[in-house]
C-alpha cells in the first residue's frame, strides 16, 4: 500500500516538473529583434542569419537550458560572412559560464569589431584564430577574465592579426589571478601594430610599462590607464625615452606607486625660490619631466593623492633649454592645485604646440598670467575660487589673459567671481566663447565692443536682479548684440536663472532689454523676475507693459479744457517746424564741412569713394560706372582730382593685397561695392567686403544683374536686405541707370561722415 502511495506521488512530482519545464520553456524562447536596419538583437545564436544584418547583438543569450559553449561551428553557416560586428552582452549576471572553444568564430570573414561583456567567462587560447579582419577586441566588464587571458590569445600569430584597438577595462575582478603586464605578456602582441590599449578601471598588480612602450610604436599610439590601480610599474627609467611615440595618455584619477609620483599625501608649499628648468630635472624625483608633455594629449588629472594639496607662492622657473614637448592638450583637473604663483620665464622655449589648457576642479585661489603658451587657444578654469585672487590683486586678475592672443574660449564658470574687471579680454581679439556663468556677478562692466568674433557670452546662473545702464551699454557693446541684423545669427547671450526684479519703474529699462534679448536671440531662454505682488513670472511684453502702467500713476494727468490740448497742440506744431529748420541747418553744415574736407583731400577725404568689384566685371566698371561718377563727384564738389579709388589704378604692384586694400579704404570716406555672382564667388572680394565692414565703413551696393543670395554671406545679405541699391536695368538693348547720377551724389556725400 505504501509502495503504491509512493509511486503515486512520484507520478504527480514527475508531471509537475514537467510542467514547470513547459512554462520555463515558453519564457526562454529564441528571439531575434531588429533594432535597426541592418542591427539584430538576439537572446541565442541562430544558425542562420539574413543576409541584411551587418551588426549584431547577443544580450543575455545564456540560458540555464542550453549550452553556452561556443565552438567551430557556431557561425559556420555563409548567412554570417557579412556581419561586421558582434557585441555579447549579460545583463542578468546569474547564468553559468560562457566558454569561447577554439575558432569560436571561423566563419565571421567580415568581422571587424568583437565586444565580450561577460561577467563569467572562459576563453580558449585559440578562440580567435581565423579572424583576420577584426581591428578592435572589447573584452570589458569580463570580471572572471584577466589580462594575462587576453593577450594570452595573441600568441597564436594567425590570430587578429590586423588587430589595433583593445580594450580591457574593468575585468579580473574576480579571477584567481591578479592582472599584470609583463615583457613576455607584450611580447605576444608585437606582431600586430596596436594603437589603442585601453587598460582604465583594473587592479593591477604590475606593469612593464617600458616594454609596452617599446613594442606600440605606433605613431598615434593612445594609452588610457583612468582610474586603474598600479601597484608596481617596472622599465619606468627607461620611459622617458619612448613617451614621444604616445598620441593620448591618460592616467587621470590612476593610484600609481611613488616611482611614478614621489608625493605622499600632505600639504607642500613652496615659497620664494628661483630655480632653473635643467637644476629641476636633475633630481632624479622629477627626472621625467624631461618627456613628460610629448604626447599629443596628456590627461593626469587626480593624479595626485586626495589628501595631498600644492601651494606655490611667489616663485620663478627659468626655462633655460629647448624642450621637445608637444603636447596640444593639457588636462589637470581635480589635483588640488591651490595656489599657483608661479612665474614662467622661456626666454630659450616657449609651449607653442599647446592650444587646450584645463586648470578645472583644483580649488585654485590663485594662478599667475603664463606667458609661455602663445597659441593656447582653450582655457578652462571653472570650478575654482579664483574670487580670492580678485580681491587681494584685481591688477593681476585682469591681466590673467593678456599673454593669450590666439584665445578662442575661455571658461572661469563656478570661481564666485563678484564682478570681472572692465579690460579682462582687451588682449582677446579673436574670442568666441566666453563662459562666466555660476558665478556671483551682479552687474557687467566690460569691454567687449571690439569683440568681433565673439558667439557666446554665458552669463547665466549668477545674482543679477537688475542690468544696470553701464552694463546694457555692455552688453550693446558686442558687435553681434549691439546690430539686430546680425543678433541671432549664431550670436547668443545667455542670461537665464538670474533672479531679474519687476517690482518697480526703475527696472523698466532692464526688463525692456530683456524682452528684446528673447526676441533676437538664437536661443529659446526663460527668463523670469519677481513682480510687485513677489511672485516670479516669465519675462514678455506683459511685463513690460505692467511695468508701464507702474511708471504711469506717477505720471496721471487729467486734462478737462480744450484750451490746454490747444496749447500743447500748438507748442508741438512749433517745436516740430523748429526741429526741422535745425535738422535742414544741420545738414547743410554737415554737406559744407563734407565738401570742405574733400576738396582738401586728407586722410579718409582723399576719395569719396573705394569702388569694390570683382575682375570679372571689369569690363562693366570701365564701361558704365567709373568715369560717369567720377565726373558727375567732381561736378558736385567743385574739384578737377580723381574722387575714386580702385585697386586696378592704385594698388602698389608687389605689396600686400590685405595692406593695399586696408590702405585704400583709410583714403576713402564710403564704399561703393557692385555686387554680383561674379563678386559673391571670388575670396579675394568678400575679403576687401569683410575689411570694410570691420572697419565700419559706410557701404553702398550696385546691383549688376540677379544676384543669388544663397552666395552672399550673412553680413552682406543683412546690408542687402536692409538698405536701398543702386540698380541698372536694360532698355532698348542698352544698360541704362535706374536713378540719376546727381542722386548717387548726393546720397554719397551724405554718407560722408564728419
């Protein structure tokens, strides 16, 4: 009876588990999704594979039902000789191990980048043979796997033998055998010319970092040890011998032994001391600073201990011998530099490769105007307090830029900077980006109106409720900002998260130009202020409209006679005729003085005008234009000199065409360009236009023919949008002027300025 009730319950056991292995089988079913075009997910390795999928993703394709070993034939079948990539991902981390046999992928022909993201995982040394093709190995997040399995792999030389880029990040973590990087291990790869190694987020227990140097001799070779940990590095003697071979090196936020970096976490100060360059580099301490900034791009930033901090007061480095350093981007951020008043002297060198600089992220009170970057084109300071250095030497803070001419972006974002002194940028011509934002500025008193090139000026994130007149007088004062026209072409100022006031009329002139800074800007940007009921509302007409209506109870003036309206009509009848009279006198003076000057032809009265046009329209020019105007100016001046100047007829053979034209529009009062395709096309013209225009010259344009605005740029569509032309028509076979010689007179000589 007991035998039956078992057997009986062994029945039921057996058809429940059969059960639950039905319902696990529906939940494992192989599935392949596309995600693009030609890019399949998959959750197994199919056999086959449509002939349209070039990328290919596996994610959590181990499955406790089915095998996870790869083997020689599991992309056997002809479908994958197209597939270019294939990425394995494991998502769920509770699956068994996945093992790569040998020739794993012998048939992938095509293959050129494989990415493992496997957290356990067992690879056969001749996993890789036959895959000639592949240029990049990925093998990140493989915590099971050490480096010593990866390039254990490439000892077999049929190998990935065009293999370049290998990334080994974050793996071993959990393998018996701590990762490491010795001469035979960089041995197995020397056939192949690797030019990236990435070896960030491992614990390494050493690295010959002499052999990797002397077998990647690639001349674009990038290193990127971030955020590793390096217990013991050998060959370091011999480095500084071969870091010239070495594109990028990063080794930002890397713990590196004391061989390396002979600090131990401390403050160190430094304090008047003048020392020479080559005394520096002969303590063995410092002996790499030889070669140290020969690569490309060198990040170190946090490099240094978290507890260490470096404070340098009032000291000078001679750079007393040529260095070759060629470094183009200089990355220290995050190594408490706290204080930096040093004083480069290079009378014998100067850093002329570098162009980016990051200083970011060190708490720097201070640091001393560097003179021996001349062609740094990138400075980043943000996240410091450079506020300190304002307030104990505001001299030394507006000159921290002087030195830096070829500057294109500078960021001093986040230093709780108060204010910037007026002249900062007076040295920085060619400056586009500037960002001041989080900061604690309160107004802007700067002198920005001869930045040209300016694009971005980022004030936002600071503590202005109300832009003063000297600061919208600023403001107005950068080219881009100042010409409507122009505003919004790739111009913006961003001012948003300011805590702007609305309360009362003093601040109407603030939030008027504030409306019309969201009107012209490029950029979409919600700005609020607090109104008189102390709620915060967006910035718009209403605004301004209700600040108005403030301004208006002071001003309420009831008038009941018609006696007064008949007054007031009359005072402005009289005030208007008396505004004319002065107006018509004025202008009468101003066309006296303007003959006056240029009968007696100095300076920019030499010529009326500097005729530009292309030498494709010569002809035209010789035909129709110069010598009507010419005598038609001398007529209306009263003069017998030539009153207009071309380069054909006065350009010096053999100089400078950039001096000659800047020479001829000194001599002229107004350009007259002729504006056609033939003008629009040639460099040479729209160089003398882009002159003129730096040099605010009054422009007039003669139209020859239908000119394409899709040629002309920004600035010359804005000028021909905007003012009134010269144009010729055809009549009768014949080009015939479409207004009169004595008005292009006198609009020229009203053009004239005094």
């Amino acid at each position: 009876m007991m035998s039956e009730m078992n057997r009986h319950f062994v029945g039921i056991f057996v058809m429940y588990m059969l059960i639950v292995e039905l319902g696990n089988a529906k939940t494992i079913n192989d599935q392949c999704n596309e995600e693009k075009n030609n890019t399949v997910i998959c959750n197994n390795i199919p056999k086959m594979l449509s002939k349209k999928y070039e990328h290919v993703r596996f994610v959590d394709f181990k499955r406790t039902d089915r095998s996870n070993s790869l083997n020689i034939s599991s992309f056997i079948h002809e479908s994958w000789a197209k597939v270019e990539t294939i990425e394995f991902n494991d998502h769920t981390s509770l699956g068994p191990s996945c093992t790569f046999s040998r020739e794993s992928f012998k048939g992938l022909v095509s293959l050129k980048e494989l990415k493992i993201h496997v957290r356990y995982i067992h690879l056969d040394e001749y996993a890789f043979v036959g895959l000639s093709s592949v240029h990049t190995l990925d093998v990140s997040n493989c915590n099971k796997l050490n480096v010593q399995n990866v390039l254990k792999t490439l000892k077999v030389k049929s190998a990935l033998p065009g293999l370049k880029t290998i990334i080994m990040s974050a793996i071993g973590s959990i393998s018996e055998i701590k990762n490491r990087i010795n001469k035979k291990d960089v041995d197995y790869i020397t056939p192949r010319k690797i030019t990236t190694l990435d070896l960030s987020h491992l614990q390494m227990s050493s690295v010959d970092i002499g052999a990797i140097l002397k077998t990647f001799h690639s001349p674009s070779f990038l290193l990127n040890a971030s955020s590793s940990i390096i217990f013991d590095i050998l060959g370091f003697c011999t480095v500084q011998n071969y870091l010239f071979q070495i594109k990028v090196l990063d080794i930002s936020h890397a713990v590196l032994p004391t061989s390396v970096i002979p600090l131990l976490p401390g403050t160190y100060k430094m304090k008047n001391m003048v020392s020479k360059f080559t005394e520096v580099t002969n303590n063995e301490n410092y002996l790499n600073l030889k070669n140290t900034f020969t690569p490309s791009v060198v990040n170190v930033s946090g490099t240094l201990p978290p507890a260490t901090s470096v404070w340098i007061y009032n000291c000078t480095l001679i750079v007393d011998e040529e260095l070759d350093w060629k470094v183009k981007k200089l990355i220290v951020r995050n190594n408490n530099l706290k204080y930096l008043d040093i004083n480069f002297v290079c009378p014998d060198f100067k850093l002329s490769s570098l162009f980016y600089l990051d200083f970011s992220d060190n708490g720097l009170e201070m640091i001393r105007p560097i003179k021996c970057f001349p062609n740094l084109e990138i400075y980043v300071l943000s996240n410091n307090k450079l506020f300190k250095m304002l307030e104990k030497n505001q001299h030394l803070f507006e000159k921290l830029l002087a030195y830096h001419s070829r500057l294109r972006i500078i960021n001093l974002s986040n230093n709780q900077l108060p204010k910037i002194p007026k002249e900062s940028f007076k040295y920085n011509k060619g400056i586009e980006i500037i960002d001041l934002s989080s900061n604690q500025l309160e107004q802007l008193d700067l002198d920005l109106m001869n930045l040209y090139h300016l694009r971005v000026l980022d004030i936002s994130y600071n503590n202005i409720k109300v832009l003063d007149e000297i600061s919208i007088n600023s403001l107005n004062g950068v080219p881009c900002v100042g010409n409507h026209t122009s505003f919004g072409n790739g111009c913006l100022v961003k001012i948003n998260s300011n805590p702007f006031l609305c309360s009362t009329c003093d601040y109407k002139s603030s939030i008027q130009w504030l409306v019309r800074l969201k009107s012209f800007s490029s950029e979409q940007q919600d700005l609020k202020c607090t109104s008189e009921d102390k709620t915060v509302i967006s910035i718009d007409e209403s605004v301004t409209r209700g600040i108005q209506n403030i301004c208006n109870r002071k001003l309420i003036i009831i008038t009941s006679t018609v006696s007064i309206s008949v007054v007031f009509m009359a005072v402005g009848v009289i005030c208007v005729i008396l505004h004319k009279r002065k107006r018509k006198l004025k202008r009468k003076r101003n066309m006296d003085n303007v003959i006056n000057n240029l009968i007696a032809g100095q300076g920019q009265y030499e010529f009326v005008a500097f005729l530009l046009y292309s030498s494709g329209d010569y002809q035209f020019v010789e035909d129709h234009v110069i010598n009507q105007l010419n005598e038609n100016l001398k007529l209306n001046i009263g003069t017998d000199r030539n009153l207009i100047c071309t380069g054909d007829q006065y350009f010096r053979p053999g100089f400078n065409i950039h001096d000659e034209t800047e020479l001829c529009l000194d001599r002229a009062s107004v350009v007259i360009l002729l504006l056609s395709n033939n003008f629009c096309r040639s460099s040479y013209c729209r160089n003398e236009f882009d002159q003129a225009y730096m040099q605010r010259k009054p422009v007039v344009l003669m139209m020859l023919g239908n000119v394409e605005e899709e040629l002309m740029m920004p600035t010359l569509k804005n000028l021909y949008k905007r003012d009134a032309r010269i144009l010729w028509k055809i009549e009768n076979e014949q080009v015939v002027l479409n207004t009169t010689w004595e008005n292009i007179c006198s609009s020229l000589l009203e053009k004239v300025q005094v």
